[in-house]
C-alpha cells in the first residue's frame, strides 16, 4: 500500500512555542490530506480536511488560527501548532489520499507525532 | 451530528476465543470502512463495505454491514494475541471525510 511519514515522530516543547509537523505521501501524489487528534485511549477526531493548493477547511471547534494547515504540494501537507498550551498534548495524525473527492477509497495513515508541552 | 458508537469499549477475550465488535449510526450510511490500531501505533486500513447486507471474509475477520447501512460489526474467530489493538469503524460524512467511531479495544490473553 501507499506510504505516508510524519515529522517529528515526538515532539516536546514549552509552553507559548509554535511546533511544526510535516505530512508527505511517499510514492503517490495527495490532493487530499486529513488530520486528526488523539487523546489518549480516545478515537481519532477530525481536525481538518487539507487540500493541494487551496485553503484548508476545518472543523466545528477547532481554531484555524491556532492550527495552521499548509498543502503547498501534491506530497506534503503542514501543520503548525501555534503558541501552544499543555491542553494540546495529544497524538496527531495525518492521513492521505490519492483521488480527489471519491468516496471509495481508503486513508493511508501516517506514523503519527507525539506532542507534549511542557 | 453524526453519532458513531461501538459496543462493547472494551473486552478481554482468552486466545482461542472469539471476538465481535459493533458499529451503530444514527443515519444511514453510505459505506464503512474498518481499521486496526495498534498500541502505540497508528490506523491501518482493513475493509471497506458499501452494500447492504455486504459480509466480507479476511482469513480469520468476518465484516458485514447491516441491511438498514446503519450498523456494522466485524467478527474475530479463534483470536490470537496479535490481534490485540483497538478497532475503529469509519463512517463516511458528506463526500469524502470520515468520521471515526469509539472504537473497542482488544485484549487477548495467552
């Protein structure tokens, strides 16, 4: 199946830092991207819904301006975690894939990042 | 919004038995995707149902889809200990975003 990576893997930083965390699709070109946040022992809840070359649309709840999604090409996807609190320590999770807005087709996650703040 | 519950949140089953998760909507869905999520681990891609009444066969992974599309359950036969992990219905919102269910987490006792 497809391959997508995460960067970081785990990140821990102070409180009020911004941190960045990078989705690539490794051998197929993304027009969509998702990302998710995890709590522990939760499910995985949607953030937002990044798109190759236009803005991201986000979810009920969740701040576009505290997390910032950049889909500058069709193999990477961004997201930054702007001046970030304790309360944003979760495990976030991109998820790709390769065909514009069908429905039959499954999600390739990537690794996931780890982030705690201090 | 759209509520997608699975029943039980948790169960503990001895290796060799077998193990059934469920997956209820409260609207009628379009297809189901099926995951595994490993601990610590992110979600892998099991099966996607679209039909109603749909059963689907993975070696020891039964996935059937309800004849209403509301509801969904994947059976286990004869667990082992590297089934252990979390199992995550998807349920498709709009045209192409999924929203997850609660999940049922397994464990396999050897």
């Amino acid at each position: 199946g497809a391959v997508v990576s995460q960067h970081p893997s785990r990140v821990i930083c102070k409180s009020g830092t911004s941190v960045k965390i990078e989705c690539r699709s490794l051998d197929f070109q993304a027009t969509t991207m998702f990302w998710y946040r995890q709590f522990p022992k939760q499910s995985l809840m949607l953030m937002a819904t990044s798109n190759e070359g236009s803005k991201a649309t986000y979810e009920q709840g969740v701040e576009k301006d505290k997390f910032l999604i950049n889909h500058a090409s069709l193999t990477l996807s961004t997201l930054t975690v702007t001046s970030a609190h304790p309360e944003d320590s979760s495990f976030y999770i991109c998820s790709a894939r390769d065909t514009p807005a069908q429905t039959y087709n499954e999600q390739f996650f990537g690794p996931g990042t780890r982030l705690t703040v201090l | 919004g759209q509520q997608v519950m699975q029943i039980p949140q948790y169960q503990h089953v001895q290796e060799g038995e077998d193990f059934t998760t469920y997956c209820n909507s409260s609207t009628t869905l379009s297809n189901i995707q099926w995951y595994k999520q490993r601990p610590g681990g992110h979600p892998v891609f099991l099966i996607q149902l679209v039909k109603s009444g749909e059963v689907k066969k993975q070696k020891r992974l039964t996935f059937q889809f309800g004849e209403a599309k509301k509801n969904s359950s994947l059976h286990i036969t004869a667990t082992q200990t590297t089934d252990v992990g979390t199992y995550f219905c998807a349920c498709l919102r709009g045209t192409y975003k999924y929203i997850f269910g609660t999940g049922t987490r397994l464990k396999v006792l050897a």
